[in-house]
C-alpha cells in the first residue's frame, strides 16, 4: 500500500488526481481501474 503522504502528494498533480480518482471509483477492481486509465490517456492525447 501507498503510504497516505505519498497520495497526498500525488493529488497535488493532475495526473495523481486523475490516479487517485480512478483507484476509488474502481475500489481496487484491477480492471476497472485499468479501463479509466485508459479512457484518461485518451483523452490527453486529443
């Protein structure tokens, strides 16, 4: 597990956000969590 520091750090840049915020709305679910990435990366490349 992350240490809770190191995700408050990461909250502090867009992408960390977007991490966090992928990992809670999977709740841990590998794939789910993989599938907002994805969609995320996507989206940055337009």
């Amino acid at each position: 597990m992350l240490k809770r520091a190191k995700i408050f750090a990461l909250t502090k840049t867009s992408f960390g956000a977007e991490l966090v915020r992928c990992y809670t709305v999977a709740r841990g679910a590998w794939r789910a969590f993989r599938r907002c990435l994805i969609r995320r990366s996507t989206q940055d490349q337009r």
